[in-house]
C-alpha cells in the first residue's frame, strides 16, 4: 500500500507527513501476539482509507524514534499504541486490544 510507510527515525518522521494536515502512527511491537493483531485491525484500516496516511515503526528498530515520540507528546510509550494526529498535535490514540478498524472509523466519522 502506498499509503503506509515505515518511519525509523525524526527525521524520516517529518520527511513523511511534510505538508500533511493529519497522519496515523501505529507502534509495532514485532514479537508481540497483541500487536500482530493490532497491526491487522490497522492494515484494515488502511487498506479502505487510500487517501489517508499511516506511518508504523517497529519498536525493537526503532526504539529511539519510539521514545522520541514518546517524550514529544508526553503520552506515556505502550505497543502496540495506535495515534492519529492533526496539525502536529495527538487528538486519538489507543493501545493494546483498543486497536480496532471500527474504533479508527468511529473516531474520523
């Protein structure tokens, strides 16, 4: 999909969303069985909003980057953990079994 691309770092990060009013970020934990699950609700997703982006990054790679986040949006680091962000700033997010297509639907509707 065209529409989800894999961020690793800051930079990467800012490079993807440049002149993007809204984005999802979703936090894969590669060995992790509720994320594997989260990760499906969120290809989902995605696979039915083309014109939306989605980013992921994967937690044991990229654990700089996770952590930055973390501390730029003072929202406490969980993966899986699911944002959705609007003019730079966190207006939905969501970990673990909260990580549902429907629930990403209900909240753009």
């Amino acid at each position: 999909m065209k529409n989800l691309i894999r961020v690793q770092d800051l930079d990467g990060l800012k490079k993807a969303v440049q002149g993007t009013q809204s984005y999802w970020l979703f936090k894969h934990s590669s060995t992790c069985p509720v994320s594997a699950a989260a990760w499906n609700e969120y290809n989902e997703y995605c696979s039915l909003h083309p014109h939306q982006t989605f980013l992921f990054l994967v937690v044991q790679e990229d654990k700089e980057l996770s952590q930055e986040i973390a501390e730029i949006t003072q929202i406490k680091h969980e993966s899986p953990q699911l944002m959705h962000f609007s003019n730079m700033q966190v207006d939905w997010h969501a970990s673990h079994n909260k990580i549902k297509s429907k629930a990403m639907q209900e909240f753009i509707a």
